[in-house]
C-alpha cells in the first residue's frame, strides 16, 4: 500500500524558536498533500491544502505567515512552524492523495508529529 | 451546524461481538463521499471504508461495513467479531462535493474491546 512518512515524529522546542515537519510520500507521487491538526481529544483540523509547485491554500483562521507551508517535490511537502508559541503545542498530521481507479481519491494518512512547546 | 455527528465519545464491545459506531452528516451537495478511519493509540489514521452518494449498495470491507441510510444522512459503521486489537478511535469523515478531496471529520468514538 501507499506508505506516508512524516519526520520527527516528535518535538520539544522552546517557545519563539521554529519548527520544520517534513512529510514524504514513499512509494507514489502526490501533488496534494493536507495538512491537519489535533488538540488532545479532539478531531481532526484541516489546517492548510498542499499543492506542489504552487502557494499553499489556508483554511480560515490559519495563519498563513506563522505555519509556512512549502511543497517543493512530488514526494515532499513541509510545515514549518515559525515562532511557536505553547498555544502551537498538538498532533500535526499530513496525508497525501493518491490517485487510483476508484471512484474515490484515496488519502493516506502519515504517522503525525506531536509538538510540545515549551 | 455540524457537518458530520458522532454522538458517542465511548463504547465497549465484548471480544467477537458486533458493534455499531454511528455517525450523521450534513450536506446540500448531492455528491459526496464518506469515510471511516481508525486512530489506535500510536495517532497513524488508518482507512477503513468509503461510501458514495451515489451507491446503491452497503459498502463493505472484511469486517467493516457501512450502513448507509441516505434519506435519515447517517452512515454508521459496523463492525463484526469485534477484536481486541479493535480498541482505538474511531473518526467518520465527510468529502463534500466532487471537486474537492478536503475531509470533514467528526469528533470521534473511542471503542475499547474487552475480553
């Protein structure tokens, strides 16, 4: 099956400083990638819609300039989140969509990075 | 309003048991898709299921199936001979229209498979 993989799979940083997250599509090519967050308990978020070689579309209420996304390869997207604050602290997950004949583009969900600012 | 339900934070199932994890949705758009992931403890989704709007039949996945009842917009997911390894979250999620493939979730149920 398509294999997502995202790196670290954890991080403790100090507040003010940022962090990068990097999600890969091993064995397929995704020129969508999304990019989701989870508070503990809670749901899914879509944060922001990857899109390789062009800008990121943000969800509303998603700061664009403080979650910086860039999707510069079909294997590759990355978040970097600049001057994290403890309030950044979550679950961030990504997926990739893969293209298959089905009536569904499927999504296949990387592990997810867990943020702790600190 | 909420554009997908999931109303139980919590069940519990006996080992090889069945149970049913419900989920409502709430659309206007006649094309959308479906979707049941699981979340086990180490936080990876792992799809499970997809139902169209557009099919006329019950989908089914080994064990997984979805009772989807277009007319009430429920799609509960049922699960056969429950296991312990079961135990995890479980979200629904909602692709609203055709030419998007942004996700919906719900909150989510916590299902833990006893013994």
């Amino acid at each position: 099956g398509a294999v997502v993989s995202q790196h670290p799979s954890w991080v403790i940083c100090k507040s003010g400083t940022s962090v990068k997250i990097e999600c890969r599509s091993l064995d397929f090519q995704a020129t969508t990638m999304f990019w989701y967050r989870q508070f503990p308990k809670q749901s899914l978020m879509l944060m922001a819609t990857s899109n390789e070689g062009s800008k990121a579309t943000y969800e509303q209420g998603v700061e664009k300039d403080k979650f910086l996304i860039n999707h510069a390869s079909l294997t590759l997207s990355t978040l970097t989140v600049t001057s994290a604050h403890p309030e950044d602290s979550s679950f961030y997950i990504c997926s990739a969509r893969l293209f298959r004949d089905r009536a569904y583009n499927e999504q296949f969900f990387g592990p997810g990075t867990r943020l702790t600012v600190l | 309003a909420q554009k997908i339900t999931q109303t139980q934070p919590g069940m519990f199932v006996q080992e090889k048991e069945a149970v049913t994890l419900d989920c409502t949705y709430d659309t206007s758009d006649p094309s959308y898709g479906l979707f049941w992931y699981k979340q086990p403890s180490s936080g990876e989704m792992i799809f499970l299921i997809y139902q169209g709007s557009y099919d006329q039949q019950n989908a089914t996945e080994g064990r997984y199936s979805l009772n989807f009842q277009k007319a009430r917009k429920s799609a509960n997911l049922v699960i056969s001979a429950s296991q312990l390894g079961d135990s995890a979250m479980y979200f629904c999620a909602m692709r609203e229209g055709i030419n998007t493939d942004k996700l919906i979730f719900g909150t989510g149920t916590r299902l833990q498979v006893f013994p």
